[in-house]
C-alpha cells in the first residue's frame, strides 16, 4: 500500500466500525429519559451494559411497564416497553 492509502485506524474510524455501540447508547439515552417520567432510576453512577440491561429490566418488570406503550418504533408504529427492549438488546424481557 502506498502512504497514501494505509492510514491507521483512527478514533473516527474505529467509532465508525461499531455504528451499533451508538445506536444502542442513544437508545438506552432515551429509554433511560422514558423510564424517569415513570419514576425509575437505573442510570445511578457508571455502570456497564450488563448492570444497565438488569436495571432496565427490572424496572420494566418491576413497575409493569412491558405491555405499555414507550413510544413509536422505526417504522412509525406505536412499541411497548417489551418490544423496545427485545430490539435494543437483540434478548426478550
């Protein structure tokens, strides 16, 4: 390769490979905003994506939100809290 093409894998590129890491925090962002207006608190100090996914769960779980409608999904149809999670972290509730 020429110096002109070999660039080392910089911070932008390196974000750019994991478009998914985003998509989930400016997901977890806005779910996290959504379940406050409830009264739950899951984003306490720093946690990693696991604890984050516990605390999300069970305050789903916990304030029987997982057939209430959080929002409007990406095709512009209403989703449940059950719904949401299951597309944010690719598991069930």
């Amino acid at each position: 390769m020429s110096p002109k093409t070999a660039r080392p894998r910089g911070r932008a590129q390196n974000h750019a490979a994991q478009p998914d890491l985003f998509r989930l925090a400016r997901g977890e962002i806005w779910l996290a905003h959504r379940l406050r207006e409830h009264g739950c608190r899951i984003d306490d100090g720093v946690t990693d994506l696991p604890t984050r996914r516990e605390r999300i769960r069970r305050a789903i779980l916990g304030y029987g939100l997982a057939t209430a409608i959080a929002g409007r999904g990406p095709d512009r149809k209403p989703e449940t809290y059950r719904a949401l999670f299951a597309r944010l972290y690719g598991e069930p509730l």
